[in-house]
C-alpha cells in the first residue's frame, strides 16, 4: 500500500525505511530550494536535470499560433527507485519498473537501482541499460546509485545548517546499518593482553556477544594490542555470535565465502577454544602479520578497543598494513 513519506514511517523492514529516509532527505531538499534536488538528482543522472525540476516562470514565449503575455509551467518527470539492503537485484523486477515507467506520461523518465555495491559485477546490468537503449530507445534513464554516492551528492549543494546537520544524521544512519563502505578504512585495535593465544594459536578473537565494551562495529582489520603496541594485524574475515551449541548467526563478512560454512568454522573455534562459553562473539581472522606500531602515549590502552581509519595509508590487504604500520607511534597514524 502507498504511503506518503514522512518522519515517521513506522516500516518495520529496514529496506522500507532506508528508502523512507532517502525519500524524506531529497523532499527537504526540494522544499527548502527546487535547485538543491536538481543538483543532487543531476549527479545520479549524469545530466543537468535544472530544466527538469521546479515551477519554470517565462515571458513572451511563443507556443504554436500563441505568445502568452506569462507562462508559469512544470516539465514532467518521474524517477523510480528500487532499494536494496545488499548489492543484488532481481532482473524480472528492474524488467517491470521499466514497463511501468514507460506507461508514464511524457517527460524525463528515470529508473535508479540504490544499494551498497561493494561487490556485484556492474556488468549485470548491462541487459537493463540494454532494455532502455533498444526496446524503449533511451526514453528511460537507468542508473545504478550507491548509498555513498547518493549522501556524497545530498552533501554536494551549500545547504543552510538545517539540511546539512539531518544529511549529516543520515550518514550516519547509513554506516551504523552498514549501508556505506567506511568499514574498509577501518582498523579495530583490541586489547589482548590476556588472551593472546586466541589470536595467535586459535587465529580468531573472542569475546562475550554482549553490547556495551564488547559491541564492535564493522572493520576491515583487526589488531592485536599488548604492551603498548600492536602486535599482529589481520584481515577480518567475518563475525560470528555463537549462541549455543548448534545455533550461530553470521553478523557480517568481509570475504566471499558460504554463510554456513563461516557459522560451522566459528561454533567449531568456541567448542575447541572455550568449551561451553555462551553466547560469544567470534572474529574470523585471516593470516596474522606481525608489526610494531608503538602507543606514545602515557599508560597503557584505558579501553578494551580503539578504531583507527587507515584509510590513507592504501593498504590493500593485512600484509601491507602490517608493513606500513611498523615502526610508526599511534599518533603519526592518527595524524594522516
């Protein structure tokens, strides 16, 4: 059933209020200023769309036999949006979406795919852009959009304060739902003082699957910390909360691989690493990478983990990281 989009949605599905909240973001925009929504909907399209949206005002413009004295008017256009949570999209549905939009009245008909491409071929969608070129001979526009590209073309226009503190809070809400790539900047330093041989022996990190302390967001890799250093940098594979015996949900993975194969290998490590300790919460490492990257700071780590973007310092892979973080102080790598 339509709905009309507002502040509070009361969607239970999270694709459904993704794209409330989308929705809600791009009408402040119009509302505020038509010129701001033609920016930010130009940078999904890829052409200047100022013609397009908003109420056009003209004078003494010849239609056919006539020339009104004012002409107020507004150029049609319809854009749909299909959102998903995860880089994948049903071909039948983009199918029906375009057969729709082409029933639409005349205008600008445009059709974006939304979601978190982080891994899929964007060839798979070469049939879509296929569609639209031959059958419907380029009257429809379809464009994939990721979540980063749609927040970093909401933060583009010179918004008044307002508009820039709730794009600002929508951010935000996408990373918490893990809808933009931040995490692959993202090292997860962990005090392990005492217990190392769960990393170094067992290859994995462990701890309660409580909130609080032990609530780590998403990160691309994973350090060990004892003795004011980091001692060994991994990839991290994918966590795992291993509620009991037989029953462990995959909370988020980093590599490919099967979701039941991460679940086994993570109930596996709790039952041979830490018998009968449930619920916990275990980090599947890749190959550990000694480094020795000193805190210069007075005492020792006063919090169970630190995040440390190591976005810039292009490390593709642990081994790298390991390497460019060696014989550096935490705040040279604070400080990049």
């Amino acid at each position: 059933m339509s709905r009309p989009v507002s502040l509070f949605s009361g969607y239970s599905q999270r694709e459904n209020r993704t794209t409330n909240y989308c929705l809600l973001l791009l009408k402040m925009l119009y509302e505020e200023n038509p010129k701001f929504l033609a920016e930010v909907m130009s940078a999904f399209v890829g052409e200047d769309l100022s013609e397009h949206i908003g109420v056009k005002f003209r004078q003494q413009e010849r239609k056919d036999s006539s020339v009104p004295d004012g002409l107020i008017l507004q150029p049609a256009f319809t854009i749909y949006i299909e959102t998903k949570n995860w880089d994948w999209f049903y071909q039948d549905q983009l199918e029906q979406h375009l057969q729709a939009l082409d029933r639409e009245n005349t205008g600008l008909k445009v059709l974006i795919a939304l979601a978190n491409f982080e891994s899929i071929d964007r060839e798979k969608f070469a049939p879509v852009h296929k569609l639209c070129a031959e059958q419907y001979r380029n009257s429809i526009v379809f464009k994939e959009v990721s979540f980063e590209d749609f927040v970093l073309a909401l933060e583009h226009p010179p918004l008044p304060k307002n508009l820039a503190d709730a794009v600002a809070d929508f951010r935000s809400y996408l990373d918490e739902q893990n809808l933009l790539p931040s995490w692959q900047r993202l090292l997860d330093v962990v005090n392990c003082a005492g217990i190392p041989d769960d990393v170094l022996v067992g290859n994995v990190y462990m701890c309660p699957a409580t909130g609080g302390a032990y609530n780590h967001q998403r990160c691309k890799f994973f350090g060990m910390y004892r003795n004011k250093r980091i001692e060994q940098v991994a990839l991290i594979e994918g966590m795992v909360d291993v509620e009991a015996p037989g029953n462990a949900s995959l909370k988020w993975q980093n590599v490919p691989g099967s979701k039941g194969e991460m679940e086994t290998r993570a109930a596996a490590k709790v039952q041979n690493l830490r018998p009968d300790a449930y619920p916990t919460r275990v980090f599947l490492l890749g190959p550990l990478y000694g480094t020795n990257c000193q805190k210069d700071s007075p005492g020792g780590m006063q919090t169970s983990k630190q995040y440390f973007d190591v976005g810039s310092l292009k490390a593709d892979n642990a081994e790298q990281l390991a390497d460019v973080l060696s014989d550096k102080t935490w705040s040279q790598i604070r400080g990049l």
